[in-house]
C-alpha cells in the first residue's frame, strides 16, 4: 500500500510539472499538427503526459493496452487528417482503429470479448475532450462512481486514485484552454476507465458506466452540442437525447459506420417518442441521397 501511495504521489507531482514542459515543447512545432490554431494558438497531444503516467503506474497487465491506444492515437495527433494514398481513410483514423483493435485483443484473455467496450470508450471521452475542462471532469466523475466498487469488491483502489490524480494534476491549463490533450490523452483516460470500470465491478459496472458516460458528456456539454447540431447538422431543437446520441456515435468513426450500414437512405423523422429517444441525430446521415426520405 506505501508503494502505491508513493506511485500516485509521483504520478500527481510528474503531470503537474510536466505538462506545461510538454506544452511549452509543442509550442515550438506551430508549422504541425501538434498545434492548432483554436483559441489564438493551442498545444495539442498535451495529454502525452498523463499517458505516460498512466502506463507506467497502471498495474500490469493492465498497463500494456493503455501504453498501446495512447501511442496509436499520438500517430493520429501527428498525422493530422492526412489521406491513405486515394483511399478514403486518414492515417490517424486507421491507427486509431488499429489501437482499438489492439486494445481488444490484449484484453481477451483478461475479460473476453466484454474487452470491446474498454475501446469503444475512446468515442465519448474523445468528444468530450472538444470543449477545455469536460473531458477531465468526465474522467474524475466516472472514476469517483467507479471508487465504491472497487472498495466493495476488494478489488482495490490504486486505478481510481491514478486515474484521478492524473486527470487533476493535468487540469489547471486544460480549463483554462490553454491546452488540448489530443487523441492521445484522451483516448488513454478512455481505456483505463473502461478497466477501472470492469476491474472494479465486472461486466455489469462496465455496461452501466459505458453507458452512463456519454449521458454525463451530453449534460456537461449540453449548450455546445445543441449548437452544433441545430446548425451543422439542422436538427431543430435538439432533445438530451439527441445530446447523448452524438456523443455515443458522433464523429468520424460513428459516419463511416452510418456509410456502411445506411448506405445512402435518409429519414425524417415524426414518431416523439423516437425524437425524445434522439433517434434524428442517431439516423442522421451525412451521406445519404437528396431527396427520397424513410419516416419514421
């Protein structure tokens, strides 16, 4: 127990230092993808800091698909939007996928295919990370529900704790919108609370939190969305449910999914229950067809 309450002591110390260093160093790169002109100039993949302490103070095996999705999702930072040749893939959408992917994999034999749902966090953590601060408080919020668990079970409390601090220790710039933590960040904070999740409470405690998640972004990010889908995407008066649609299947991964599975059909939809559902945002389809609508 002294160990680990040295660990959370050097991690907490470690992204409170290094981060504005980490900030400072990709603010040398203003030509790159690694700094975005959002707020007058922003370091993106600032979040390289907690992931490295993330990987190195996750107890192992569990540290090793944190290590993997973070450095897959910092390609992504890197490369920008970058196409695959003619194909209609970026490079950092495909290592992003090739990070899910692994993350799955390496996780099978830990708690079988229930391994899924670790990766697919990436989606509501990622767009929480859209707006300074949320992302961080989705991530200490959701571990704070998660701590309970862990002290029921007996599972232990070491995650939670390193989750926490480090989503505090890298705080102070993200709220103020100084820095961004990239994909790589947030896709770090995504998985180790899809482990902390089945860790802590098993199969049960990761459904209901992957699903509470989303929801507690929604909430939290609630003006914001309801502007971006009333005027990107012309859903009048967007429902919660709307809210906690695109945040469970917004962004790219979300539309390439909508591209194979709805082809290229539209629907308008009338019946309110489904409205209030968020089904408008759920069917959106950026690449349906002019004309001809499926009602629903």
């Amino acid at each position: 127990m002294l160990i680990d309450d040295w660990s959370l002591l050097v991690a907490a110390v470690a992204v409170l230092v290094l981060t504005p260093a980490a900030a400072a160093i990709i603010s040398l790169f203003k030509n790159s993808n690694l700094y975005t002109d959002v707020r007058g100039g922003t370091p993106r993949a600032a979040g390289i800091v907690p992931w490295a302490a993330l990987s190195i103070f996750t107890p192992p095996p569990f540290n090793t698909p944190v290590a993997v999705m973070g450095a897959l999702a910092f390609i992504d930072d890197i490369t920008g939007r970058r196409r695959i040749m003619n194909l209609p893939i970026e490079l950092g959408q495909l290592s992003r996928g090739m990070g899910m992917l692994a993350v799955v994999i390496i996780t099978y034999p830990l708690m079988g295919a229930w391994g899924l749902l670790v990766a697919l966090m990436v989606q509501p953590v990622n767009i929480a990370d859209m707006q300074p601060g949320v992302a961080c408080t989705v991530t200490v919020i959701m571990s704070l529900l998660a701590l309970p668990a862990a002290i029921i079970t007996g599972s232990g409390i070491h995650l939670a704790l390193l989750i926490i601090v480090a989503a505090l220790a890298y705080s102070p710039l993200d709220y103020m919108g100084r820095i961004m933590m990239g994909e790589v960040g947030n896709h770090s904070f995504a998985v180790a609370l899809g482990l902390l999740f089945y860790i802590a409470g098993g199969p049960l405690l990761l459904l209901s939190l992957f699903l509470l998640t989303p929801l507690i972004t929604a909430i939290l990010r609630r003006a914001n969305l309801s502007e971006f889908i009333e005027k990107r995407l012309k859903i009048e008066n967007p429902t919660l449910g709307d809210l906690y649609m695109d945040v469970m299947t917004g962004g790219g991964l979300g539309d390439l999914l909508r591209r194979i599975i709805l082809g290229r059909r539209a629907f308008r939809i009338h019946n309110p229950l489904l409205i209030s559902l968020g089904f408008r945002r759920l069917l959106f389809n950026p690449h349906a067809s002019q004309g001809f609508r499926d009602e629903l």
